[in-house]
C-alpha cells in the first residue's frame, strides 16, 4: 500500500492518515512471539527440543513498544495539545483501549493472587502492596521487585504501555520543538524538510545510545544463589527489564521513526487546500499529472530495496530462533538481555517497521497483509492480556495448577481473543457514539475529535457533496481522479449528448464507504495512481458518492431507482466497498423490450475483486477491465448510429426466430455483435462453431455461457489442452459435434468437459469403421449419450468378416448419413454384393438394443441396397422398442417414395 500523509487545511483540519495494515500483521507475530515465549517450557515444546526457538520471543515487546511509538506519531502527529480538555480526550481514549481487558484479565487470573482467597497463604505487607499498585496500572513504574507476584505476568507491559501514553503529548511537543515546527504534515517545503530529516537522524541515533544505558546494567553477573538472586527485592535486571524509564527509548524510536516516514512519504511542496473549494474537475491535464505524481512514486514494483527488507526479515527470523541457543553453548548467557530489550532489538524493529511501511510491494509486506494475519491482529491485544487466563480459571476451578498443553491453549486464547474483542473491548472503545475507531484510523485537533467523511450527513446537494468529496480525497492522497460536479443523471447526459459518437463516454460510479478497511488500500495503490486519473480522463465521465452515513446511501438507492429499470446490488454490506459501476445506453433493440430505462449498468470492482474475472485487482487489471467496459460501450454507440432493426424493418422477435436456424458465429455474422444483447435477454439456446479463443472471450461477456448448448469443434488440426480447457466454461453443452477425430481418446478428451452431455455427432471426411464406433460407445465417457449420429463418406466392409458387437443399452437414437458424398462407391465388395453396404449398417444398430429410431440419409447410388426389405425386418427381433425407421436421399424423386413405401407397408404387414 502507498504511504501518504496529512495534509492540513488552512484551517488547520487535521484528518486522518491512511491506515498501515502491515503494522495489523506485525501485532499479529508480536502476540504469537510473546505467547510462544511464555509457553517456552511446556512439554511439547521440551520434548521436541524446540523451547529455544520461542525464547527469543521477549523481544515482541520491543515490537510492541516500538509500534505504539510509531502508530501514535503517525495518528496524533499533528495533534498540537495545547490545552488541558485536549489532553485529557486524549488519555480518555487511551484508558478506554487498555483498561477493560487490563481488568478482565486480571479477574480470570486471581489464581495468581492465592493470598487473598486462600488460607494457606496469608498475605504479606508486600503482597498487599503489589496488589494495590497493579490495580493502579502502576506497580512497574515502582522500583521495587516483588518477588513471587505475578499477577498475570504479561500484564506488565501494559503498565509500562500507559506511562508512555502519559508522557506522550509532552514527548511530541518536544519533537516538534527541536524541529521547529507546531504541526509535522508543515514540513513539506524542500528545504525544511531536509533540515527536519537531518535533526531526525540526529536524535534517532542520541535515543539509541541511550537505549544503551540500562542494558549496560543488565550486564551485571546475577548472584549464583538463585533462590537469593529472586528474592532481591532491589534486582536491577528485572527492575529495568519492566521500568517505564528503562523502556521508553523503544517508544521514542518508533516515534522518531514514524516522523522520518512521514517526510519521506510527503511532497516536496505544500498544497494549500483553501483554494481546493472549487471543483477539481477545473484542474488541467497538467495539473492532474503534477498532483498525482507524488502519490504514485512510493507505491512501485517489486524492486531491490523489497529485496533486501525481504532478506533482512529472514535473517531476523534465523537470529531470535537461533541466537538464544548460540549464547547458551557459548558462555554468553549473562549477556543474553541484548536479545529481549535494547539499541540492538529497537533498532532491528524500527527498521522492520519503516522498510515494511515505505515498500509495501515486497514479499514480507505481502505477508504480514494476508488476511490471515490481519485478523489475528485485530484480536492482538485480547489475545496478548488473556494468552495464560484460561489455564488459571481451570486451576481455581480444580484447586491445583494443572499442566498446560500449548497447542489447546493457543486455540482456547483466540477463541476468548474473539469474543473479548467484540463485547469487551470494542464495547468500551467508544467515543461520543462515533463508528468503531482503531488506533491507525483516529486522529484529532486541539479541541475536538475530526472524523471527516468524504460526504456529509443527509448530503442533499450533489454539487457540494462532490466538492467535499474531491477535497477530502487531496488531504488524503494528495490525488484523486476528475470528478463530475453535478447529479448522476446530469453525468448521464453529459456522457453521452455528443452527435459523433467518438466523442460519447461511459460514466464510472465509484461508491465508498469509509468503514470499509478496503477503500484506503484501493485508493491508496490504485484509484488515485497516475495512471488511472490519465485514463480515467480521457476516457470516462467519474461520478462519486460516499455511503458513510445511511442518509446517503438512502439517498443513492432513491438516485438509482429514478434512473435505472434495475435496482442497486446489495450495498448494505460495508465489504462491498469499493464499488466500481460502468454506465452505457441501450441498445436500440431494447426499446422493443420491457425496459424503463435508457440506461443500463454493470458492476465492475466489488470490494478487492474484479466482478468479471474474480480476480484481486491491482492496477493493470483494473485498467483491463476499464479499457474492456469502454470497447463495449463504443461498439454499442457505434451500433445505435445504424438501427438495423429500423432500416430492414426486421422486427426482434423475427430476428431472433431466424437465429434459431444459425450458428451463433452466422448469427453474428448477419446481425453483427449487437444480437449479443437480445440473444442474453431472450435466453436463447445457441449452437457455435469452432469457435477461437478470442471468439469465446468475446461472447463470455455479452451472453450467459449456459445459453450455448450446442458446440461443434474441429479435431484437425490438434488443439492443445490449454484450448480445449477453454470450452469447460460451457456446462450447460448437451450437443457435441467432431470433425474427423483421430482415435478414442481425443474423443474423450472432449466430453469429459461437458457433464450433461447426450448428444455425440461424428463427422468424417473419409472411411469410418463401425467396430471402432461400437468400441467409442462402450468407453465410461460415453455412457450418457442418448442420442448418436455418424456423418461420413463411405463405410468399410463388413459382409465377411462382422465381428462380434457389445451390445449398447443407452443409445435411443441413431443416424447414420452417408449421403453427401454423391459419387458411387469404388469399394469392391460393395460393388460385387450389393446388400455389403445396408448389412454392416444393420449389424451395427443390432448391437444399441434399445434403440427407438433410425434415421439413414444416403445417396442414388446406395438407394437400391438400402431397399432390401428383409435385412430390415431383422432389426425388430432384436431392437423390441424400435418405433420408427427413416430413410432419406439428398436427392428425392419418385423412386425414393415408392421404396419407402412398400419397406413401410411390408413391415406394417409382419408386426
């Protein structure tokens, strides 16, 4: 995702930055770490020799502190606090985040405080005392160790995590201060930028030597009586592990971090957005292309610095799994707090954090995106605060410890994970019943908290909710695409009133939704790209509205059911958001059918996927389907300037009568693609013809694929199966029709394609042979077929040698057409006996016992031997539910109808 920051209003309207999803994934592995950290030495993982991959896990909490450091910097950096009522929102809201689930965890695990219920174990003075302080979320800020209370041990840091919250305005005052400036998003003049990054660097570096001092403490050996060593009330090892004041360097370096991205991210120019009240459809082509350059540039392929954040994170992995075990068989244990707090473990973190933000395109970002981790994210903080709660509710519950199992109890914390998540701490993060609001998404100024939506409330003027919409998109993303200011059907009109129509334009509705996690990302890489505003402007008309607030989107469905026949798809579900729909006119055939509308519409983008292909967009598919949209709109204006349907005077439903008799590649041919449409409203069955890849591309979009039940395919020469995997699109083939197959098996390779196939026609240019179409029938592939047809030129002889047939019981129609070859035979047992042709025909329908009917189609010079009277009558003693006999000549005379007629009377006679 493209990184883009702040840009404030002359006004001073502060308004929220794009949300960072990587950073979601990254809580996800800092809560896993952490867990697998606390479950080090359960048996599973002793067993398998794998407690020393998750003791590097201490180090999450680096992560977790360098990321708090960071997301506040990036949501509050240009917060001023300039007054008591600011400072106390502030921490209001961050009481509301931490408190309810600090509590509740702390209630699931009064195991850990027996003193208090149990009288085997009285209270001391100093257990009272610990209790006390932990209630006040401030036991860490004491340095005291009280050794033997763990009052939900990982709880700790959350004590830790609100002194920074305290100190937080005062620490980014200061910033500012030092670098001469009331607002961060202010530096964005070159000059003061530069000044600004080099002070930034200056101050990263002095905070990471400090960061050095109270490790340097931690190097102290401990006492080798370890019973004296856990009862040392003064153990700096583990009072400066905890301290508020030893881990604050963590927390300033990802917001020294934040800062630096945040001018790394911005322009080099400051954009003065009260002149932005106008419409930006006045802007130039220049002007877009100026404005959208900045966006684009840090949202790039991937390329080597993804590269080397993507080698950078494995080796990450490789160290915290590794470097405990290293130091263990090296004698370097005493100095094993490098890994679990420091300048070494803030540094690798920042550095993960700021690469991950600025090259979104690399295979670690990617990862850390999947939605996999983004939920677990969510859920990080119940799941961090209740990871070792469950395990103590059993204990209480049975009185003894008992022993944990790590892979149950990482299922049984997501599962409370969740539910905490939703009427926990969700229920109490809350603010002046505002939508739910996460740490990336909240920013606020001095006196107030500001949410602004693209649209106001019940928006009532187009016009001015455009012009809202187009500025809130400039402090955003500092880009947007041309907006049309005006009302939906005032776009319709003006997209398509031009006499040429060259000039005409599709109109592209663009509907968002703030709440959607989906819009940020899509704005962010695609919509407001370079590349689409260019195309955008030059080849559509965009018309925007926000259904933030459920008067507007109200207002939306009203819209759309005054100007379209059909209503608007489902946009009550926030994940259908973004939504891209292409407007085009009707087809001047529609005006004969029930339609209210001049207008007809088709959803393009719905959520992350493109509606046609299913497919997650990204820019190139995007303009794929746009450039698609837009060819489909011009062959449909370009098809109104000729009404075929007025010039011949064809009514449609005479056309369509006529298309029933064609080939859909003929239909096209006579009626042009435009057919298309009344063929898909009509549902009309359809036959094609060998059709090309391009060909079936073409129809997938303008018809339903389940229209074509009938396909015809030439064998030679040889598709690949990349083609022939190309017609599995058409479940709904009942008819399959092969010009000159080669063998059984290509056969095969065709119907395995089409389940409800019944239909199997054979055409062969040359000499068919009816053992092998006895064998064709009996294959697993061909046990659906009802309806059987051979086409060929001439049959090979089958007067002496017949071989033994396997009997058929599926077929129930036959036809056999061997007429339009019109020469005679030149076979020579065809000529010397005469009943050589008719025998190997009947012996071959002897073998499809249930067959009903016969169809033969022969020429003049077979007509004689397919006249013996006797070799038909044979048929009926084995072929007991044959009801009808046909036979036909391409070329019929006299003597055509008087054979018939005396076969017909001959065997009316012997039933």
């Amino acid at each position: 995702m493209e990184i883009s920051p702040t840009v404030n209003t002359e006004q001073n309207q502060s308004t929220r930055r794009p949300i960072i999803h990587v950073f979601t994934g990254f809580r996800a592995l800092a809560c896993l770490w952490v867990f697998m950290y606390h479950s080090a030495l359960t048996k599973e993982l002793v067993k398998f020799r794998l407690q020393w991959m998750a003791m590097g896990g201490a180090a999450g909490v680096v992560l977790f502190f360098c990321l708090s450091g960071f997301v506040m910097v990036w949501t509050y950096g240009d917060c001023e606090f300039k007054s008591a009522k600011c400072y106390w929102s502030f921490i209001g809201r961050r009481a509301a985040r931490l408190f309810p689930l600090f509590y509740f965890s702390l209630l699931l695990s009064i195991y850990d405080i027996r003193c208090i219920w149990s009288k085997d174990e009285p209270c001391t003075k100093a257990n009272v005392i610990y209790i006390i302080l932990t209630l006040l979320t401030v036991q860490t800020w004491v340095p005291y160790y009280f050794s033997g209370n763990l009052w939900n041990d990982p709880v700790w840091s959350i004590q830790t995590e609100w002194f920074f919250y305290l100190a937080f305005p005062f620490l980014l005052r200061l910033i500012r201060y030092f670098l001469n400036t009331s607002q961060i998003s202010l530096l964005t003049n070159g000059n003061e930028k530069k000044k600004a990054l080099k002070r930034l660097y200056f101050m990263w570096f002095l905070v990471l030597c400090t960061s050095v001092i109270p490790l340097s403490f931690q190097f102290i050996a401990p006492k080798k009586d370890v019973h004296k060593r856990n009862a040392d009330p003064f153990n700096l090892r583990i009072i400066l592990y905890m301290s508020p004041l030893a881990r604050i360097p963590e927390f300033i370096l990802g917001m020294l971090t934040g800062i630096i991205l945040i001018l790394k991210s911005s322009p080099n120019t400051h954009t003065n957005h009260s002149d932005m009240n106008v419409s930006i459809n006045l802007l130039s082509n220049d002007d877009q292309q100026r404005n959208t350059k900045s966006s684009s540039s840090s949202c790039s392929s991937y390329n080597r610095y993804c590269f080397i954040l993507d080698i950078y994170f494995l080796f990450g992995i490789l160290f915290f799994t590794c470097s405990r075990r290293i130091f263990f068989i090296y004698g370097f244990v005493k100095y094993d707090t490098v890994l679990y707090m420091g300048a070494l473990m803030s540094f690798m973190m920042c550095t993960y954090l700021y690469l991950s933000a600025r090259y979104p395109s690399s295979l670690t970002s990617r990862l850390l995106t999947k939605s996999l981790l983004i939920k677990m994210g969510e859920i990080s903080y119940a799941f961090y605060c209740l990871g070792e709660t469950l395990p103590k509710v059993c204990s209480l519950l049975v009185g003894t410890m008992i022993e944990q199992n790590v892979i149950m109890n990482l299922f049984a914390c997501i599962g409370i994970a969740v539910f905490a998540r939703h009427f926990i701490e969700m229920s109490f993060y809350t603010w002046d019943s505002e939508p739910e609001i996460s740490d990336d998404e909240f920013c606020e100024n001095d006196n107030k908290f500001t949410n602004r939506t693209p649209f106001p409330d019940e928006c009532d003027d187009e016009v001015k909710g455009i012009e809202s919409f187009s500025a809130c998109f400039q402090e955003r993303y500092n880009s947007c695409p041309v907006f049309y200011p005006g009302s939906l059907s005032s776009a319709c009109e003006s997209a398509f009133n031009s006499e040429v129509f060259e000039k005409r334009r599709p109109v592209l509705v663009y509907i968002h939704d703030d709440k959607s996690m989906l819009n940020n990302i899509f704005c962010q890489t695609i919509f407001c790209s370079e590349i689409i505003i260019d195309y955008l402007l030059e080849n559509y008309i965009v018309w925007p509205w926000d259904i933030t607030f459920i008067s507007n989107k109200n207002k939306l469905i009203q819209m759309w059911k005054k100007i379209f026949s059909n209503p608007l798809l489902n946009i009550h579900d926030t994940e259908q958001c973004p939504m891209l729909i292409g407007i085009m006119r009707r087809s001047v055939k529609d005006k004969y059918w029930a339609s209210k509308s001049e207008y007809q519409f088709e959803v393009l983008l719905k959520g992350d996927t493109l509606t046609c292909t299913q497919h997650k967009s990204n820019r190139e598919r995007l303009l794929n389907e746009l450039a698609i949209f837009k060819e489909e709109c011009d062959e449909n204006e370009q098809n109104r300037s000729f009404d075929f349907v007025g010039k011949t005077g064809l009514c449609g439903e005479l056309m369509l009568e006529i298309v029933k008799y064609l080939s859909l590649n003929d239909a096209i041919n006579v009626f042009s693609d435009s057919i298309l449409i009344s063929l898909k409203n009509y549902n009309t069955k359809l036959q094609i013809c060998e059709p090309s890849k391009g060909f079936i591309d073409l129809i997938r979009r303008k018809i339903h694929l389940k229209q074509i039940v009938s396909l015809r395919v030439n064998s030679v020469p040889v598709w690949s199966n990349f083609e022939i995997s190309s017609f599995s699109v058409f479940t709904n083939v009942v008819s399959l029709t092969l010009l000159n197959p080669s063998n059984i098996d290509q056969i095969k390779t065709y119907t395995i394609l089409f389940p409800k196939l019944n239909c199997l026609s054979l055409w062969y240019d040359g000499e068919v042979n009816f053992y092998t179409l006895n064998h064709i029938l009996q294959e697993s592939f061909c046990q659906q077929i009802r309806r059987f047809e051979i086409h060929c030129a001439v049959t090979s002889c089958s007067h002496f040698q017949c071989p033994p047939y396997v009997k058929n019981l599926n077929v129930r129609y036959f036809l056999f057409d061997a007429g339009y070859f019109p020469l005679p035979s030149v076979n020579q047992c065809a000529i010397q006996n005469k009943s050589c042709f008719l025998l190997g025909i009947i012996n071959f329908i002897k073998s499809m016992t249930n067959v009903r009917y016969v169809r033969l189609i022969t020429n003049k010079h077979n007509l004689d031997e397919v006249s013996d009277y006797n070799q038909w009558k044979t048929l009926f003693d084995v072929c007991p539910d044959l009801k009808r006999i046909t036979i036909e000549s391409i070329i019929p005379g006299e003597q055509l109808v008087t054979k018939a007629i005396e076969i017909y009377k001959r065997l009316s006679t012997t039933q």
